[in-house]
C-alpha cells in the first residue's frame, strides 16, 4: 500500500520519496476533471499516446495481412513471421519499466522519445526492406522499441501528475489510447482500399505518427507551469 512496504525500494528512493512527500503541498480540496482536463500537460499526454497508438494498433491489426499480400507469405509463414515482432514487443514491455527507473527517475518522457523515434526508423526500413524475412527482422527490433515507448507513456500520469488527480488524469489519457485502437485499423483499411494496397502510405503514416508522439512527449515535464 505504500513505498515503505515493498521490499523492492532501495533507501535512496525511500529518500527520495519522503523528500518530496514534505515538500508537496497539502491536498485542501478534491480535484475535479474539470481541473484535470484545463491542464496542458494532460493534453501532451493525450496526443502523445493517442498518435503512438494509431502507429502501435495500425501495425498489430495489418501486420499479417501485410505479410500475405504485400510479401507474398503463406499462411503457416505469416503465422511464424507475424508472432515474432510480438515476442519482441513482450521483451520491450518488460524492460521498459526497469529502464525508466534506472535512467530517466527525473526524465520519465525519454524512454517514449527514444522509443518513438527508433521504432519510426525500423517501421521505415520495414517498408523499404527488399524481402519479407528482413520485413519482418525490421519489424521485431521496430516493435522492441515502440513497446518501450508505449509502456513508459502509461508512467508519465502517476510521475508528473500530483497525486490526488493521477486516477483522472490516467483515464482522460487513456481515452486517447482507446479511440486511436478504434480508428487505426479502419484507417488503414480506408487508405489501402483507395490507394490498391499501397502499404508504403501506410507505414509513412505509421513513421509520421510516432514522429508527432515524440515530439509531443517532449512537452511532458513535471513543472509548475503545466
């Protein structure tokens, strides 16, 4: 229930924690979501997990039915071939947390750059690879890095949000998460359908998405003034 429990925290973070628990100011009044949406960095956060997500969603929904009409992948390959960016995407995810603690404590908002921007490079390079099996090499170190990215964004309420308006702030951003896993794959199926199946608009797409959530994620820091 408290940091003080856990066996996992070190007595710098203890420290660190109870420094800046005598330094908050004390809670007089419940915030509402009002307060919680005149906020510009909820906002940042917002559009930065909303437009990651269009890129994160858009290729887990068509990366096997790239893989088949774009590659020219069977079935049982696509099979192999589409899962291996996933298991890639469970190491990034389980790493992410880990790195955040240890290198960005004060810069929460990195690890979604650095995974935005080289996970855009190798989505790129998957579109230009010059066959399916360095596609899909591509993809699995891409998907490495979005998942970092991707896991550290849902950090950066809790880490820059003061601590009675995390649970609301969390949910206005994660709204942005749901809507972008809704529209992305009708995005895509409406681009491809209109352009025969060009998936070099749809990966310049994905490049171009995870290029605003870096640049967005920039914006997330944990300042007075936001």
């Amino acid at each position: 229930n408290t940091p003080q429990q856990s066996k996992h925290m070190s007595k710098e973070e203890l420290a660190d924690y109870d420094e800046d628990e005598a330094a908050a100011p004390a809670v007089t009044h419940n915030r509402g979501i009002g307060d919680v949406v005149s906020m510009p960095i909820v906002w940042w956060c917002f559009f930065t997990l909303f437009f990651y997500n269009i890129a994160f969603w858009g290729i887990a929904s068509w990366l096997p039915t790239y893989l088949l009409k774009s590659r020219g992948f069977s079935l049982s390959q696509m099979g192999v071939g589409a899962s291996l960016p996933f298991f890639m995407g469970t190491i990034g995810f389980y790493i992410s947390g880990h790195v955040s603690d240890k290198f960005f404590r004060n810069a929460r908002q990195m690890p979604v750059v650095i995974g935005a921007v080289l996970g855009a490079v190798f989505v790129y390079l998957t579109a230009i690879a010059p066959s399916g099996e360095l596609a899909i090499a591509a993809q699995m170190v891409g998907f490495f890095f979005i998942t970092i990215g991707l896991s550290a964004i849902f950090t950066l309420p809790v880490a820059v949000m003061p601590k009675e308006m995390v649970g609301s702030a969390a949910g206005v951003v994660n709204t942005a998460g749901q809507i972008a896993g809704f529209l992305s794959p009708l995005l895509v199926g409406y681009i491809l359908s209109v352009t025969s199946n060009n998936y070099s608009i749809v990966f310049n797409l994905f490049v171009v998405c995870l290029a605003i959530a870096a640049l967005s994620s920039t914006r997330i820091r944990k300042t007075a003034d936001q």
